[in-house]
C-alpha cells in the first residue's frame, strides 16, 4: 500500500505487525518474521530511505541523489550472517543500534541498568508524521527503554536534521554510557575523508585522507567545540574534487564536548556515528526522565567539495542563524555591520578618551559598529584579574559606558562590548566571595589556564547570575552586540552539589545552560546581536550558531595565515558568519609586513572589520581603507551570502590563491585573487569563472588591481566561464591582492 504524504516526505508502509505483541512474545532476533515497513525522505536533489526490517530493526536503506516519487528501493532487509564473527546485527546499518546482541560497531547508545544489565537492543515501535519529517519510536526488546528518533529534512538544499530522544520508562534509574546525535551509513566503496583541525591560532586546517579499515576520531573532550577539531566531516567518493564527485558531509550542532566516529568496517562498509564525547560521560536517567541529544545534520551533493559547502552555506543562512527583531521572518539575515574592535589597538588599556579617539578615527572610514573589546570591568588591568566582577571600571568609565556609548551612536555607530560570562579570575570579587562556583573536585587543586577557572555554568545559582549581570548590562546601556568570549578549556570538570553518581551531567547541562541563557537574552533583547569568540575559532559549531549571528575564526589575523583559515572555515561555515579584521603590519604573530591593500582584501572575503591601531594610520591608509570599505559595502550580500566557489586553494604551499561567489539571482558575482609569492616568473592563471549565467552580459570592474588590458569590459557568462578571466601581468610578487566584481547588464 502506498500513500502520498507531502512534497518532501513519502513513506510507503507493508502491512505491519504491531510489534508490542510480536516483540514480547518473541524477544530473540533468531525469528525474524516482522513485516517490513519504509520511510522515505526527500527534499532539494536528495533522497534519505530507510525502513524496519524483518527483525524489527531501523536501518538506512539509501542516501543520495534524488529518486522519483514512484521509484521502488528494495525493502530494508538485514545483512546476511557472512561468518559466525561477522553478525547480521553488527553488518546492518541500523540507524541507531543499542550496544547488546554483539555490536562490534560503534554504537548510537550505550546504557547500564540498575541492575548490572548492559544489553539493549532497540526495534521499531512506532512513528509519527510531521511536516518536512517524521519521528520514529525504537524499544529495547524488554526494557521499558524508548528512543524517538527524530528526522526533518530541508526542502531546499536536502539537508537532513537528525536527532533522539532517550526516555527510561523503567522503575529504576539507568545510566546512559553513550548517546549519538545520529549514526550515517554509505554504501561500500572507495572514499577519501575530510575533516577540520588546528590549534590556537591556526584553525580550520582542511585534512584529506583515503578512508580506511578503522576508526577515524574526531573530538572534542574539552568541555566545549574547541580549536583542535572541529565537528564537520565531508566524505567524498574517490579522490577530493572541488566541482564534481558525490559528497556525504554532516556537522554536528553542539558546543560541549563531542565525538564523530568514522568508521570503515571490515567488510568495506561505511558508518559515521557522532554526538556526545562517551569519554568521562554518564548520564543518569530517573525513571520517567527523558534525555535530548544534540541535532546532527547530514547532507549529500553530487557536485563535489563546493556543492556541499554551497548547500551548507545556504542551509545555514536560511534554517540555522537567528534573527533579530529587525530581521525576524526574513529569508535570510541581514550581511553583517562593518565593524571596528579596539583589542589590538588598545588590549587592556581601555579608557573614555582612547576608545573615543578610535570611534572618530573608525567613523571617518564607514565603520558601521564600534566594538569595545577586554579590560572595561572590574580591576581588569592584565589578564590577571575582574573576570566575573561585571561592573564598569571608574578610573577607565569615570562615567560609566554613557558617555562613550553617546559618542559612538552621535557618530553614527552603534556599539558592541566583549564580556567573557563562564569565567572568573581568583583575583576577583566574584570568586572571593563564591569559590565553590567553579568546575573543580574539592580537595585538589584547580588548574589555571589564562590566569582564570571556569564558572560552573550546570548550576542553577551560576547560571542566574551569568544571565542576571548581561540582562543587567543590556537593560541599563545601549548596546547593540556582545562579544562572547571564552578563553580556555576545561579542567576538573566536577559538579559536588550532585550524588557523585550524577556529577557528570556536567557534560550535559553546562552546554544546555548556556544555549538557555543566549536564547533568554535574545528573547528579552531581541535587537541584540552576539558573537561566538573562544580566544579566535574555538567555539563554532552549528549549535551555537543557533543563537549567534556571527564568529571569530582565529585571534591569528596575519592576512596571509588568513587566507588558509578561511579557505578551511569555508567547507563548514557560511562567510556570513566569518568576521574578518583586517590589523597591523609587521604582523604581531608572525612578523610579515604586508600592504593595506592585501590585508583588506584578505579580510573582504568574509564579514569586514577593522581592527588595527587606526590613530596611527597616515591620511593614504585611511583613504584606501575607506574606498575599500565602501566598495565591501555595495558587494558584501553577494560576497557572505552568495554561492562560494573555491577557485583556486591557498593550501599546499600554493603560490596562489583566488575564490568568486556569485549571488542566487546570477546577477553579480565578485572575485578575489591572491599571489603569495611568485616564483620562476609564473604569472597567475587564468581564472575559469563559475556559476554565472552563459547567456547573460556581465560587465567586469575592478574592486582593486587590474584585470590584463587585452580583456573585454564586457563579455557573456560563457566567456568568463569559459575563456576565463586573466589578469594583469604585473599581478607579481609577494602578497598581492586583486579584486573584480562582475555585474550583469
Ligand atoms: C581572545 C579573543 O579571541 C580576542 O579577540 C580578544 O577578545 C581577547 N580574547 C581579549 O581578552
């Protein structure tokens, strides 16, 4: 029997047994005589089935391209036992198999019984139809133990959310060990593997390696994302391609400690189970609670690396990234305000008189958003002491914020402030008076990193007090951006309030408080805008970006490193979100002199701003700098939100470097290219453009540089594509920058 279900959603159902009956009368999988049932996804140019097999199993069945309503898929059938060490209920892809009955894969979930029983075996118990998706029930086979899987899918670009709900029905309490978000299959085959990694400082390194047998880690047991993975894989067929080649890719919505495992078994097939980092975790579940994991989203192009970052971009653009009161029902978020921040003009030597000479200086360029960084609170002079004491420091404010906030909003900014809430100094009122507030085991010692502990933001009376001194400073100012920073990981991560049994829902409820808190002030200040900061890129993830509007990649803002940290960022993250700040030269971290012109351009492929010591920047700097930010500004939708293709990559020791985006409507698109050192006198290839109209008329401006003079002003698509754009044979050197905008006729 078939039934037609909305656009995207098609189930198709056997006549099924109700598996209650059948199941409790018949626990062991040897008799498998269930009948089959099927449910099917669809949505963009992807189609995601699976369906309960005849043992009571939920296992994938298909994820690819887009199938026809009325195409049949064979019914979920579990793998046949291959050998007595190659089980059916380890080979068949379940969807999300329990930890029992021999499973040598990873497992979705892992739970102990009150009574030393560590088998769980999920079936099907029931589903339910919701728009663009479904919620399917799974039971243990005797355990009062449910799990409702829920799944949507995104009608345009295909993307799939996947997330459980883990409820102990039991009258006992039961401690969840492991719990995934969602656990992926691809068919068997050759695949290459790319994955996100770095450290402080360098972030966002893509890594590209052959999938092989074994297990592949990716993870964060820091407490939150973290800058040494990141959690977004993409996993193409065959060998790494830009522009063709189908893509699996996924990312993991969570800030606390996560864990994507994946893995290529020993019969070839693929398996990619991410959610909860297992490590140190355990979640004790009373009789009648419930636990929600984290969303994993999961997506499939045919057209290479780019086509699934396109598709991520813009499903993050339209599904993922909150709205302010401004911006509420609008497709998509408004390009993000040109913004100045003072932290490597000033550091901590914030005051009054300094932070307004910048405002006038940042004014005159056409900055849109004036940002004060660290050392405005407390007896904040070095890093060494105020976190947590929130309160405006009189020798800097003798007046408070006022006074500068007038200023900056008389000079037609508005104005952001940094804040770091998880954290206290010891040096601080905040932590004299509450040392019990921070992550720690009592009677050992607390480990420092930057000078600060972490607040234990599990409980209730921390949590209240974060959200109560932010609610505070954004009734009693005008401000209209916070930058949310977070400047280190965990250590001695114990809550003692709890029974020890229960302290390490740490893990758990640290990150849901956050997430609470950002929703609150949104809420309640729907106006204000937040930045995600975690001493650069250490906290970006497709959880939080549910509550902030923006990021900070990496503190490292040499405009070369840049240009590889983007390229990286780009595979996950829209440049939307990706705030780039264009700073001093000689380069305090590395030391390389650069021109204006190439660090502005490096910056201009991301969400702009400025954050050098402009006092000391001649009237030439300042000219250019403005054009430029001018030039940004007529541009920006289609550079942030527009489709990004990767030209040419700046990794590998490339010599160059050069990306285009061209915006939905086809009709502008903007090019940046970069030398990085040329070497035996190459000149820089001809740009083959992308994703243009072929028919239509562009006429080609240069943002900055030149293009070669023997090029057209105008020509179609078909010839930018095809013939290419070549630019000026003098675009030599060390660190040059070039930048084109293209505009239909
Ligand atoms: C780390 C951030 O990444 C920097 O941009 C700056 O805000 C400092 N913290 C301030 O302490």
């Amino acid at each position: 029997m078939m039934k037609t279900l909305p656009a995207v959603l098609l189930i198709s159902a056997a006549s099924f047994l109700a598996p209650a009956t059948l199941l409790s009368a018949q626990p062991s999988p040897a008799r498998c005589n269930v009948s089959t049932k099927d449910f099917r996804l669809s949505g963009g140019n992807v189609t995601y089935a699976f369906g309960v097999n005849a043992c009571g199993e939920l296992q994938q069945v298909y994820w690819g391209g887009r199938l026809a309503d009325n195409d049949k898929l064979p019914p979920a059938r579990r793998n046949r036992e291959m050998a007595s060490f190659d089980t059916p209920y380890t080979t068949t892809p379940q969807e999300y198999a329990g930890w029992g009955e021999g499973l040598f894969v990873e497992p979705a979930l892992k739970i102990t019984f009150a009574d030393g029983n560590r088998d769980l075996v999920l079936h099907y118990d029931s589903s339910t139809e919701k728009p663009n998706g479904l919620d399917v029930v799974l039971k243990d086979i005797t355990k009062q133990i449910y799990v409702t899987l829920h799944y949507s899918i995104d009608p345009q670009t295909g993307i799939l959310a996947r997330s459980a709900t883990i409820e102990n029905r039991e009258s006992d309490p039961v401690t969840i060990e492991q719990a995934a978000a969602a656990a992926w299959a691809l068919p068997h085959g050759n695949y290459t593997l790319n994955y996100l990694t770095g450290r402080w400082a360098g972030e966002y390194n893509l890594t590209q390696e052959p999938l092989q047998h074994g297990a592949r880690v990716i993870e964060s047991r820091r407490g939150s994302t973290g800058h040494q993975a990141n959690p977004w894989f993409a996993i193409q067929s065959g060998s790494p391609d830009e522009n063709s080649g189908e893509v699996w890719f996924g990312a993991l919505g969570w800030s606390g400690s996560w864990r994507i495992v994946v893995e290529q078994d020993q019969l070839d097939a693929v398996r990619i189970t991410g959610g909860f980092n297992p490590f140190d975790f355990g979640y004790v579940l009373k009789p009648g609670e419930k636990l929600e994991t984290p969303t994993f989203y999961g997506g499939y192009s045919a057209h290479g690396l780019g086509g699934a970052s396109r598709l991520l971009h813009s499903f993050e653009n339209h599904n993922i990234l909150p709205r302010t009161a401004k911006t509420a029902g609008q497709p998509t978020p408004k390009p993000r305000p040109v913004i100045y921040n003072s932290w490597e003009a000033t550091e901590f030597r914030v005051t009054e008189g300094g932070q307004i000479a910048l405002a006038e200086k940042a004014a005159a360029l056409g900055i849109d958003r004036f940002v004060m960084d660290d050392g405005w609170f407390g007896q904040r002079k070095t890093d060494n002491a105020g976190l947590g004491d929130w309160y405006v420091n009189k020798e800097k404010f003798p007046n408070g914020l006022k006074p500068l906030i007038d200023k900056v909003h008389s000079l037609g900014m508005d104005f952001g402030l940094w804040v770091e809430p998880e954290m206290v100094n010891p040096d601080s009122d905040l932590y004299r008076a509450h040392p019990d507030w921070v992550l720690n085991f009592p009677g050992r010692p607390r480990t420092e990193a930057r000078q600060q502990l972490v607040l234990n933001l599990a409980r209730t009376d921390v949590r209240d007090y974060v959200y109560g001194f932010l609610d505070k400073l954004l009734n009693e100012n005008d401000i209209a951006f916070l930058k949310w920073d977070y400047n280190r990981n965990w250590s001695e991560p114990g809550w003692d309030q709890l029974p020890p049994a229960e302290q390490k829902k740490v893990y758990v409820a640290f990150t849901q408080n956050l997430y609470g808190i950002l929703a609150e002030l949104r809420k309640r200040h729907p106006n204000v805008e937040i930045e995600s900061c975690s001493g650069g890129g250490g906290r970006v993830d497709l959880g939080i970006l549910r509550y902030t509007d923006e990021v900070w990649p990496s503190d490292n803002t040499d405009p070369f490193d840049r240009l590889t940290i983007q390229d990286g960022f780009s595979y996950a993250y829209t440049p939307q979100v990706m705030m780039a700040w264009v700073t001093d030269s000689p380069h305090w971290l590395n030391k390389r002199t650069t021109s204006l012109s190439y660090r502005m351009l490096s910056s201009m492929q991301g969400s702009l701003g400025i954050g050098a010591d402009i006092s000391k920047w001649t009237a030439d700097d300042g000219a250019l700098a403005k054009r430029l930010i001018k030039a940004y500004h007529e541009v920006q939708p289609t550079i942030v939100q527009g489709d990004l293709y990767r030209l040419i990559s700046p990794r590998n020791g490339s010599e160059f470097s050069a990306t285009q985006t061209v915006n939905h409507e086809k009709s502008q698109s903007v090019v940046f290219a970069f030398v990085h050192s040329t070497q035996e006198g190459r000149g820089f290839p001809v740009l083959k453009l992308k994703g243009l109209d072929p028919a239509a008329q562009y006429t080609l401006t240069a943002i900055e540089g030149k293009a070669n003079p023997r090029e057209p002003t105008t020509a179609t698509g078909a010839y930018w594509m095809n013939h290419g754009l070549e630019l000026d044979d003098n675009f030599r050197g060390d660190f040059q920058a070039s930048a084109f905008r293209l505009d239909r006729k």
